[in-house]
C-alpha cells in the first residue's frame, strides 16, 4: 500500500498528477534553491529540502560528471518519496 503522505503516494492515489511530478523536476533543474512548490489540490513541498535530504539526489546533482537525465531521475526519486505539507 503506498504511503499517501508522501508524493509517490498522492501520485498513486490520483491527488497529483503525473504532469505535476514532472514539473516539479523541471523547477528544481531550473532552480534549486526553489523552497516551495504546489502541485494537486494546494500540495506544497520544498524542492531544495527534499533533493538535499536524499543522499543519492543530492550526491547526484552535485556530481559534475553525472549526466542530465540521471540527476533528473534522482530529483524525481527524491520528490516523490518527499513529503508535501496540504496548504
């Protein structure tokens, strides 16, 4: 059973869309110092909190030699076992 409290497990029970956990990652790439970001039904999650408490994202993205689709599929790792906070 997934964990709804987390975004794998909004995603999972339909609260967020795929299309929303895709965006986050793009935001993060963009920007990662980003702190909020709303996604479903006022789904707030810190990107920058939840990449750097991941060790295998934030490794990852700090690698120089890692490439742009592994560091997208470590944010998108990290983001959906992060925990968003229903604003």
């Amino acid at each position: 059973m997934a964990d709804e409290h987390t975004t794998g497990g909004l995603f999972k029970a339909k609260a967020i869309t795929e299309d929303e956990v895709f965006a986050a990652v793009d935001a993060y790439m963009a920007d990662p110092t980003t702190a909020l970001f709303i996604m479903g039904d006022g789904y707030g999650l810190d990107l920058n909190a939840a990449v750097r408490s991941h060790a295998w994202a934030a490794q990852t993205v700090a690698n120089p030699d890692a490439t742009d689709h592994l560091k997208r599929a470590a944010v998108r790792t990290a983001i959906l076992l992060a925990r968003p906070e229903k604003r």
